[in-house]
C-alpha cells in the first residue's frame, strides 16, 4: 500500500512540471531496516514516479561503503537531495529521518530548488554567504510535528544549495534522540552551526545571516 495519496500525487505531478534539470534521490538504508527506513527509502520512491526529471538510488548503509563515504553519511534513514544526470552535483542537502509531516513539503521544496537552479535567497544572503572562507555545518533538529520546524529546514537547505562551504542536515530528534540528548535538545526547531552556534526556535533569515556573519568574522 502506498504512502501518498491520489489526490496528493496529482498536486505534485501538476508542480512537478515545472521542473527543469533532473533531480536524484539519494537513499540510504540497510538490509535490516532501521525504524522509519521502509517508510523512507518508500515515500522518495513514490516522489520519484511522478515525474520522468525524477530518480531514486537506494543504497545499502553497510554493503555500500564507497557511496557512503563519498556523501559523508552518518546515520540512517537518510536523503541526499541532488542534481542528476550529466552535470550531477551534490549540494549538501541532508535528510536524517524521515521527511514525514510537516516536512514532506519541505523535501518537495528542495526538489523544485534544485531542479530550477535558485536557491531564493536574498541578495544580502548570498553576498553573505559568498564571504565564507570556512566551512559550516548546519544541523536542524526537528520532528514531523512541529509546523515551525520546517522553515530552518528549508533556510538551511537554501543556504546548502547557494554555497559549496555548507552542509545543511535535517535531523528527526526521535529517530537519533542520542543526538537530541548530545546537543540538549529541550524543543525544536533547535539549530547549531559547527557545533557553536545555537538557535532556537525559527528565525527570519536576516537573522540567520547575522549568525553567520558573526560565525565567519570569528573565523577569519
């Protein structure tokens, strides 16, 4: 039995054809699956055949050493999103949990950004970004839940996408609530940044880049 709705496949075939370069799902599992990874590697599957611009490659967290080395994977479930075919590139666009929720729209988002090529930011954004000399770590704890959580998700997926010094990773705090514990996670959306710089709740994203320049001038 699938995951997604009927009617909810036609609203995204209809957005969907607004895509323009290819677009790759990255999954990876194992053999065993891990709690949520059926329902993972099943919903960027049933994303997948709603559009020819679409793929899907599951890989095996175990066996598949060399793909998991190569896009630094740390845990599972997880999602890269990516542009495929030809000029395939990986953005940094990281999914630890299940992207279930408030945060299926948010992977739906990132796909539609990768495959038009603009991340959205503001100008003073990507000026800001386009400063960084070092790289960053993005980490944001949510759950499927939480209606605010995807806003950070999706600012920190942007910023991913703009610059190649940043990895942005959704983290689903009941799935790897060790990590919830490590960076004293008490509600969410919670985002840290290199293990630093702490943030809580969701923020506009002048705001987030105030974070930034402050991170990056401290770096300098």
């Amino acid at each position: 039995m699938g995951l997604l709705k009927e009617e909810d496949k036609d609203t995204l075939r209809k957005a969907f054809e607004t895509l323009r370069d290819p677009v790759k799902l990255l999954v990876f599992s194992q053999q065993m699956e891990c709690m949520y990874c059926r329902e993972t590697r099943q919903i960027a599957e049933e994303v997948a055949e709603l559009s020819d611009k679409l793929s899907v490659r599951v890989f095996d967290f175990v066996e598949h050493r060399e793909p998991v080395d190569k896009y630094t994977i740390r845990r599972i479930p997880a999602i890269v999103v990516m542009r495929g075919g030809k000029d395939a590139r990986d953005f940094g666009i990281r999914y630890y949990g299940i992207p279930a929720g408030y945060e299926f729209t948010t992977l739906i988002e990132d796909i539609l950004m990768v495959s038009r090529g603009d991340s959205g930011l503001s100008p003073a954004s990507r000026e800001v970004l386009a400063s960084l000399k070092a790289p960053l770590h993005i980490q944001v704890f949510i759950s499927p839940t939480c209606p605010y959580c995807p806003q950070m998700v999706r600012l920190a997926h942007q910023m991913a996408f703009e610059s190649d010094l940043v990895q942005a990773d959704m983290i689903e705090i009941t799935e790897f609530p060790h990590l919830a514990l490590m960076y004293q996670v008490q509600g969410v959306p919670r985002t840290v940044i290199n293990d630093t710089v702490k943030i809580e709740g969701a923020v506009p994203e002048s705001v987030m880049m105030e974070h930034i320049r402050d991170l990056a001038r401290r770096q300098a």
